[in-house]
C-alpha cells in the first residue's frame, strides 16, 4: 500500500510558511506521495480566493506536491466542521497509508487529540458547561472555548488552544478521524513566523492574510513566496486574473438578497433563530458589504459565519444542499499533478468505485450520479461568478474549457 502525505489547504496565495510545513512534513514522513486536498474559488472564511484554483494548484505542484484534488465549494466555503469532514472524506476514500499534517500553533498533537476526544464524546458536564455560556449570549466558538477550558480545568497546558485558528481547523480534522474510526495518522507540524491572520512579518514569513493586504497597498511580496509561485502570482496579477476581496460581488449579493423572499433566505445554511428578518431588512436598506455586515452582525453570529452566509445566497447553496453534503462522499477532482502524481492516479484508477474527474465534460456526461453532480454544477457556478471579479478577460466555463496542470 503507498504512502501518502496530505495536507488539507487553501494556499490563497502559496507562500514560505506554507513550502516549511511542507517540507517538514516531507521530512517527517517520507512518503511515496504528497497530496494536497485544495479549497476552490472561494474559501472557508467566506472569502474569494486571491487568484483561481488552477493558478495555486501550479504553485503547490511546483513546491514539490505530487497531486492537487478540489475540495468541492460545498465543503471549501462551510463551516470548519464540514470543511473537515468533506476533506476527511476524500482522503478516506483514497484507501492508502494516509498521514495526514497540519499546521497549529501549539504544535502538539496530544493536546489537539485531547481536545478532539472530548469533543466527539461530549460528556455531560462539558455540555452542561457549553450550554451555561451560549446562555450567556456568546458565539458559539466563544461559548465552546470557555466551557472547554473549564471542563479540562488545565490552563497552563491549554489556554489559548481553542483560539488559535490553526488549533481549531486541525481539532476538526481530528474529531472527524475519531469518528470515520479509520487509520489516518495525523501529525502536526508547528506554525513559525507570523500567526494566521497577523498582519506581521517574521524573516521572510508572512500570513496569507499579510501578503493580500501587502498585494491592496502595492507593496512587494516577492520575498515572502517561492520564486515559482511568486511568477506565477506575478502572472495572474499581470493578466488581470485576481479577485481581492469578496465586496467585489457586493452589488451581485445585495440584489440577490433582495431578490429573496424571506423563507429563501431562511433556507440558507447558518440562518438560525430569525436571522433571515435582519438580513432582508439590512439588504433593502443597504448598497455596500460592510453596511450590511454590520447591521446583521451580533455576538451570536460571528463575522465569519455571517461571511459564509452572503456566499451562499450569491451560489445559490442551500440547506438542503448542505444535509446532501454530509450524506455523500464526494468526488475525486484533479486539478493538476506531476510525473509522481500520474503514478499515483494509475493507482488510485484501479479502484472503480472512486469518482476521479479528471474532465468536468465527461463526468457530467456519462455519470449516473445526480447528487455528485449537483454538487460539481456548485463548482461550475462558482467559477462562472468567480471570474466576473477579473479585471481582464471575465471567461465562463473553465471547468470544461481549462486543461489539467501537469508539471
């Protein structure tokens, strides 16, 4: 059986923290190969990606990753929970000596695993404690980090573990493990440098989030990227093939939302307890993002979560689509590879229960499957609205017309 290293990512852009987890992890491993499971056009913060998957695929592939798969849009732009278990999911069904490694700020996987089991458990005075603090009014991540805290009753060894952003995403992955009961090992590799959404610089280490923020002031990341992804970046930022932030859709959700009567809005995934009456009264009264943001937002419902809700009224998600996710394994889509990763797709081709896409045409063509491919008409539509924020050649239906990236 190979062995396979994955890394579950965004890679929105690639840049030097990103190739020492991977080398590190390489190191740690050793595996026969790597494999990145890789968010879409959208992202898990409720965000655009930077530049298109195609173009981050080249970026990881040219690093030293042998194989670059999808996460599909339904998982990419959830909550981290089904982020985890749609990326869990396919790694899963690859049914190889899977390792997989992740990022975190305390860099101990007993602790992370410590968290997860008592997570997946949940005894009954953690969920008594839990629901003292959403009585509180608190977030839900707040209100689970109190109670989390107060349960373990260790603060010297945790505090701060349930913030960390990294800590948080790497728990999910492991409470997904512990559930699917199978032999994924994980492993954690010790974030340097910056934190995950500073704004710092640390040698020649920023956050993603730095280097986007670099990118809108005009400032030079060149030093802050591998030579081949910071040409690449280069590239799509030439070409006018970029989407800086999600306001670029403002006026497509806005209209959306008015469009919307209030059972469909309702009917998005995260609108809980009435929320649908404050979007639509924000929506007809506003004409920018952060107007309406900041009408809707409350202690409750996190920015993020609220993020995540203004994508799924501009891709058409709904809850229904969101249950069907959690029901199904999702496809294979390779977005690119190399010489190594033709080797592993021969493999992976052997199992004829597997949905590997390696042409969008042709399993939309011949598949029987009505729910896999509602789930990558998601992607498809993604696409179509992502290049609508380009400032140069805005083309539909790249999904069928954009060849694999082989390096």
């Amino acid at each position: 059986m190979s062995k396979v290293l994955a890394i579950i990512c965004e890679y929105n852009p690639f840049h030097n923290g990103h190739l020492y987890q991977l080398n590190e992890s390489i190191k740690s491993v050793h595996p026969d190969f790597t494999v990145c499971i890789m968010s879409g056009n959208f992202v898990e913060r409720g965000n655009t990606a930077l530049i298109n998957k195609w173009a981050r695929a080249e970026m990881a592939l040219k690093s030293g990753v042998d194989m670059v798969i999808e996460l599909p849009t339904i998982y990419s732009i959830s909550s981290a929970e089904n982020f985890a278990s749609g990326s869990i999911k396919i790694l899963n069904s690859l049914k190889c000596d899977t390792f997989l490694s992740f990022g975190s700020e305390c860099g101990d996987i007993d602790i992370l695993n410590r968290f997860a089991d008592i997570l997946v458990k949940e005894p009954s005075e953690y969920v008594t404690m839990l629901n003292h603090e959403l009585a509180k009014g608190l977030s839900f991540p707040k209100a689970r980090e109190n109670a989390m805290l107060l349960y373990i009753n260790d603060i010297r060894n945790s505090a701060n573990v349930l913030s960390g952003s990294n800590n948080i995403l790497g728990i999910e992955y492991l409470k997904q493990i512990i559930k699917t009961g199978n032999s994924i090992t994980p492993i954690t590799i010790k974030r340097v440098g910056a934190e995950y959404n500073s704004l710092s610089i640390v040698g020649n280490i920023a956050s993603a989030t730095a280097i986007r923020e670099m990118l809108l002031q005009k400032k030079s990341v060149k030093n802050l990227m591998p030579k081949s992804s910071y040409s690449i970046l280069e590239q799509e930022l030439g070409n006018g093939r970029f989407v800086l932030d999600i306001s670029q859709f403002e006026r497509e959700i806005i209209y959306k939302l008015r469009c919307m009567n209030i059972e469909q809005i309702a009917n998005l995934p995260d609108v809980t307890e009435g929320l649908e009456y404050k979007i639509k009264e924000a929506a007809n009264v506003c004409n920018n993002l952060e107007t309406l943001k900041f009408m809707i937002k409350s202690k409750r419902y996190t920015l993020s979560r609220i993020n995540r809700i203004l994508l799924y009224a501009l891709l058409d998600i709904t809850k229904q689509d969101y249950i069907n996710s959690q029901k199904i394994n999702p496809y294979i889509r390779i977005l690119g590879l190399n010489e190594n990763g033709k080797i592993l797709l021969s493999e992976l081709s052997q199992n004829k229960k597997l949905n590997i896409i390696t042409s969008v045409k042709q399993f939309m063509d011949s598949s029987n499957n009505k729910s896999l491919k509602s789930m990558l008409a998601k992607d498809i539509l993604a696409t179509n609205i992502y290049t609508l924020g380009y400032k140069k050649n805005p083309d539909a239906n790249l999904d069928f017309t954009k060849k694999l990236i082989v390096v």
